[in-house]
C-alpha cells in the first residue's frame, strides 16, 4: 500500500498527483480517476464488525486478556508504521515531502515495472496483516486495522485500473510537478543540499523519458487525453525551458530557485559561482532535452487526439466510472442518483440566491443577477500586482478573522502555520483556481493556501471570504493540520485522505462561518451561495460528462447558465472535471453527510449537543470514509445519552 501528500486540494489538492508509488505514500489508495484525491469504499456488510466495536467500545469480550489486547494492539500499530516506512522510504519525493534528506537526490521510479513492485507488495503486506488478530484490539486500533485492510484490497483490485488516467494534464502531471516539487519542497541549508539539486536537475531526463513512455503505453491501450488538453501542456513545459540559460531573457523558474536558494548560503561568491554553473550545465544537458523530448511526444500525440470527453469512451469505461464514484464518494450511489441530487441541490441554491437579489434590490431576473455579479467593476481587483497583493493581503485578513473565533467551535486547533501565496507564474495559466499544501511535519514549512491569480477576473471580492475559509481555516488547514498532529494513531491515518471526508469538511467550513456571524455583506453571501452552487452544478456535469455522454460543449452551457462564474472559469471547470472523473462529487456529498449527522445529533442529544464536541468527533480520528464517520457520530451520541 502507498501513500502520498494530497493536493487539495483543494480545489485540487495543494500536491498535485505525482505517480502511483508517491500518491500511494501519504494519501491513500490511488485514486483510479487519476486526480490527486484517493478514496477508498467498502461495502455495508463490511463495515458490520468495526460498527459493534465502535457504537460500544467497551463490548470485549469478557474472557479477553487485557493484555492480550494491549500486546496484540501494540503489534498491530507497529506493523501499520512499519509497513508504511517501508514506502515512505521508497519514495524520494515522499521522502522529501515529510522533510526526510536519506535520497534527497533521487526521484520515484514512475514506470509501469515499479508500478508492478507496488502491487506484489500489496499484496505481500495484506498476507502480513493476517498475523494480526482483529478480535484483541482495541477499539481505536481496530478501526486502525479495517481502515488498513480496506486500503489494502482497494489497491490490489484497483491494479486493474491503473491506466485509467491521463499522467499528464492542465491539472497535474510530473511535468509541473516536478519543477513544483523542486521549488516548494527541495530546500537547501547547506552544500550537500546543493548539489543534491544539481543531480535532481540532472535527473529530469530520465524521469521525463519515463512520463513519455507512459502516454505511450496508454495510447497503445486506448487511453488519451482529449484534444484540448495538449496545448495546456505544451505551453506549461515549453515555460519551463524558457530563459536563462536556455536562451536570453530573465533566468528561467528553476534556475531562479536555485539562485536564490544558494545565495543564503555562507559560501566565498566563488563557490556560488561554481554551483550556479553547475546547475546551468544540468539544466542544459538533461532538463532541455527532458523537455524537449516530452514536448515533441506531446505534439504528436496532439495531431492522433480526439474530441470525445467522457470516461466512457475508456476501455470497460462504464465500469470504470462506476468505481471511480465508489472511491470518491465512499458511498453506493449511482451516477443517476447523483445527477438527481446535483439538480435539486441547484434548484434550492437558486431559490436562496433569489432572497438576497431581492434583499440588495436588484431589477431583474437571476440570470440578469448572474450577470451584474460577472462583470460590475465593483466586485473585481484591478489585473495588476497592486491588485493582486490586495487580493492575498484581504484573504489573509479573512483567515486571521476566523482564527480569533476558533474557540467557540473547536476544541483542538492546529499548531502549524498557515500563509497565504499566488500560484506560480510558471503553472498559473492552467493551475486550479485555488488549493491548498499541507505543512511539513518537521515544521519547517507551513500549510499554504494558494490563489491563483493570472486573471483577477476570475477571482471575485464576493467569493473571497468563503475560498479563504474552505481552503484555509476552518477548512483544510484545520482538518489536515490537526490529522497530522494527531497523537496515539499510526501515520497512515495521520497522512491519509478520503475525498469525499476532505472536501466534504471544506464546503461544510464555507457554511460554518456564517452561523456565528460571518458574511455580514449581502454579496459576500451571495458568493457563499455561489460556491455551494458551483458544487451541486459539478454533480449534474460530471456524470453528465462521464455517464450521460454529455459533449464538453454541453458542459460548458450547463454550467455557464445556471452559475454566475466567469465564462473562464466555467471552461476551466469543465475541462478539469473531464480529466478527473468523479473526484468533483465528493464536495457536495460529503458537506450533506456532513450536515445530515449534524442535524440528527441535534435532534437525538438536545441541549446536550455541543458543536465543539460534534467537531472533535469528525476531526479527532482523521480521514475517513462517510460511513465509518456516521459510525463515529452515532457512537458519540450513544455516550451522550
């Protein structure tokens, strides 16, 4: 089983996916969709034995030894760290995402042989696993060891699917990520560190060869990109290999890095020199012709592409966009009932947005509304760096606002930092609009939320409040802050990750403000509204796309008329939730689930029912699929009671 650091953002996950043994590292099972999200399903009957422990945690039986219990937890919390050591340590990238230097010069292995590797150890760690007696231990490490178990079968039988994505795209892939990789992550105090960049320079080459031959394998398969993903990409690596030293003009993204990284350095300028030269010469000799030889692969792969959108038109696509929804939303839903949800859901959004159109006195109709909050200069920040530090400086304000208010909700708070950045200029043309990156655990770097700002157009004052507080705090800063920091439960569940439970947590902490007072500008409600929108619109385009064979065309209008967002921001959306199919469902399904056990723990506990304990149970064991959540909840109120 593998693991890896999610981006979530996220809208798209603050790390985008990287590779099968990375994304296995700290996150999860793969998302077989391709996205950077890994869920994980199980089936109710399944679940049946973690229910009893969990709904009455003193039910051992009498007869148990304690200390068998306590030996046979023991054990199985040590086998659960050691297996995922095992892949951390495997994995370069991992390994420098957790702040671990041992391979600080090396990139994953991303090739469909090590891919194999990765299943054979599955399956020789699930044979592991059955050395451990699930009936003495306790209850926390119980829910330990089904979660394990569950990631487990999911990645063996998910082997199948492996294909099922496309490794390079305007939302992730190792050509952006792993020039992002080397600036956000790699950092360098000494010389060592230096020259351990140089030689990640230097393996670009080989890794990039690596991504080209894995768009081949797809091809001879079935599987590519539609037609408009292939200038995304191109444009995002030609950028890459502009500049210094490649041709004349400002030094190019990596090279400025480690420029500015080494200068902090206390070396004579001579020994500066020779590394900078030393990075020149690797990024002449390797991340060039790396580059080059992805980009001509992608040219050509472009004149072969066609226009059809949908995980349908995939080998066994049918079957594969229905597990794809199974991971996602860890629920049995079908994509029919999905679509239903999602068009209901924007229906009654619509009919609340109509009360504030009225309450700031707006003529005309909703559509009419749509547009005036499109285009009136009033809601916008002008498309310059003065309006983009204002945009960061406002969004920053929010956070700090809400962080003042944490105690009326929660009862733990994250000791990790959170700061507040723009999307580098070298991906922000085809990045998401916003996500957000866990902090190290080491601490030496803190969570960051991060705002696309290539055109401010696309960024409205009237969404700001709520993309601060779902990305930021109470959002996933809170939630994955506080599941890193966790103490008492193996890493595994610390690290991991569960779409539907993240992001679900996200949409939920949009609405969550407003309940104490948030939201006080009538527009900036509105734009409240207009995200949840934005959700229940991805559930009818997503199957739309994916199961109705809606052509990207169609997506496009559905979106465009029933949302007030930008016609930009409307085709990026679209074009994302066709490159990850599923992965926009789990929002609005996991803020429902969310707010469906909210409501049913009020009801059953009364004046008994605290917001800050109801909290605590959600966050207090980290990710996990919505079933075992309500599990978890039900298991609160009974203790209540």
């Amino acid at each position: 089983m593998h693991w890896a650091p999610n981006e979530e953002h996220t809208e798209v996950m603050s790390m985008n996916k990287i590779n099968k043994t990375l994304l296995a590292l700290t996150t999860g099972a793969l998302f077989i969709g391709g996205c950077s999200h890994k869920p994980t399903y199980e089936s109710a009957s399944a679940a049946e034995p973690l229910q009893q422990s969990l709904t009455d945690p003193a039910n051992l039986k009498s007869t148990v030894d304690s200390a068998r219990v306590i030996s046979e937890s023991k054990k199985a919390n040590q086998l659960f760290d050691e297996i995922y050591q095992e892949n951390l340590m495997a994995s370069p990238m991992g390994q420098t995402y957790m702040g671990i230097k041992q391979d600080y010069d090396k990139w994953d292995d991303i090739s469909d042989a090590q891919a194999q590797q990765n299943h054979k150890k599955n399956i020789a760690d699930l044979a592991r696993l059955s050395l451990i007696n699930p009936e003495y231990l306790d209850t926390q490490t119980k829910l330990s060891y089904t979660l394990f178990k569950n990631r487990l079968n999911d990645d063996i039988n998910d082997h199948q699917w492996r294909f099922h994505n496309y490794p390079v795209n305007q939302m992730y892939g190792m050509h952006s990520q792993a020039v992002s990789f080397l600036i956000n992550a790699h950092r360098i105090t000494d010389v060592a560190d230096a020259h351990a960049y140089i030689a990640r320079l230097n393996g670009l080459k080989p890794l990039m060869l690596q991504v080209t031959e894995s768009l081949r394998i797809r091809e001879e398969k079935g599987i590519m990109a539609p037609h408009f993903v292939f200038d995304y990409v191109i444009n995002d690596s030609v950028n890459i290999i502009k500049g210094q030293p490649f041709n004349a003009g400002k030094d190019s993204p990596l090279l400025a890095d480690f420029k500015k990284k080494i200068s902090g350095l206390d070396l004579p300028n001579s020994e500066l020199k020779a590394l900078e030269d030393k990075a020149k010469q690797a990024l002449l000799a390797n991340v060039k012709p790396g580059y080059s030889t992805l980009i001509s692969y992608l040219r050509e792969q472009q004149s072969r592409a066609t226009y059809d959108d949908g995980a349908w038109k995939l080998p066994q696509g049918a079957d594969f966009y229905k597990r794809a929804l199974q991971n996602t939303t860890t629920t049995d839903m079908s994509a029919n009932e999905i679509h239903e949800l999602g068009l209901n859901e924007v229906t009654r959004i619509h009919n609340e947005m109509r009360e504030i159109m009225h309450k700031v006195g707006f003529k005309g109709d909703l559509n009419e509304f749509f547009a005036f909050m499109r285009t009136d200069e009033q809601f916008y920040f002008e498309n310059t760096e003065e309006g983009r530090l204002a945009y960061l400086s406002q969004a920053t304000g929010f956070i700090d606002q809400m962080r003042e208010r944490l105690d009326e909700l929660f009862i733990v708070k994250p000791k990790a930092d959170l700061e507040v950045k723009r999307v580098e200029a070298f991906r922000e043309k085809s990045a998401g609009k916003a996500f957000y990156n866990r902090p190290a655990p080491d601490g030496s770097r803190p969570g960051t939320y991060y705002a696309n700002l290539y055109d401010m157009k696309n960024m409205p004052k009237y969404q700001m409040e709520a993309l601060a507080f779902h990305e930021g705090i109470p959002g996933h800063h809170m939630q994955l802050a506080i599941s890193m920091e966790l103490e008492n439960i193996p890493k595994f569940r610390k690290f991991g990750h569960y779409t539907a439970y993240s992001e679900g947590w996200g949409l939920y902490t949009e609405l969550l403000p407003k309940e104490i007072g948030f939201y006080q500008d009538p527009y900036s409600d509105f734009g409240r509204l207009a995200m949840e929108l934005w959700r229940a619109c991805r559930l009818v385009v997503d199957t739309g796309l994916h199961e109705k064979r809606w052509t990207r065309e169609q997506a496009i209008d559905y979106l465009a008329q029933n949302t007030p967002n930008p016609q930009g921001d409307v085709i990026k959306a679209i074009e994302r939730y066709i490159v990850m199919p599923s992965q926009a469902t789990a929002y609005k399904i996991g803020m429902i689930k969310i707010l469906s056990l909210r409501e049913h723990a009020k009801e059953q506990l009364g004046e008994k029912f605290s917001i800050r304990e109801f909290h605590d149970i959600i966050l207090k064991n980290g990710p996990v699929p919505l079933y075992i959540l309500e599990q978890q909840i039900n298991a609160y109120i009974k203790t209540k009671k």
